[in-house]
C-alpha cells in the first residue's frame, strides 16, 4: 500500500510513505494491516505537521476496499480526514 499528500496547486509531493518501508516494517511481528494502519496514522501526523485540515480527494486507484484499505481509513477518519 502506498500513501502520499499531493499539493496539486504547485505539484509537489508532500508525504509519501509505503507499507513496504524497512522503517515501517522494522518488526518482524508486525502484518500488513497493522503496517497500513500505521502508514495512515503517519499520514495524519504529517498533514498535522503541514497545517493540512482537510483532504479534499481521495482516492483508491481502483483497489478494492481491503482489510488493509480499511486500516488505512479508519485512521484517517478518526482524525476527521475522511467521512466515517
């Protein structure tokens, strides 16, 4: 799973974090759901960090909605970035 803040205004990527990160992924234990999760909560972190409020699209690229694009979702609604 990949995730990025895009500023498609001046085209710039601001955040891009991937589920296949070693930094993410640096526990053995850890499985794809709970890296997706994380990949989420850092998302909001960045967007916190960047004064970012709200994200205007959102989008799947065609996946289906997984138990890891779940994950992924339900850390971002909890912060208010996607409707629940």
């Amino acid at each position: 799973m990949y995730a990025m803040l895009v500023d498609d205004v001046n085209k710039k990527c601001l955040y891009y974090r991937s589920t296949l990160q070693k930094s993410l992924r640096s526990d053995p234990d850890i499985g794809t759901v709970e890296a997706a999760k994380g990949v989420g909560e850092e998302l909001v972190k960045a967007a916190m960090n960047l004064s970012i409020d709200e994200i205007t699209s959102y989008d799947r690229n065609g996946c289906v909605r997984g138990e890891r694009v779940k994950a992924f979702e339900i850390a971002l609604s909890q912060h208010g970035f996607l409707p629940r």
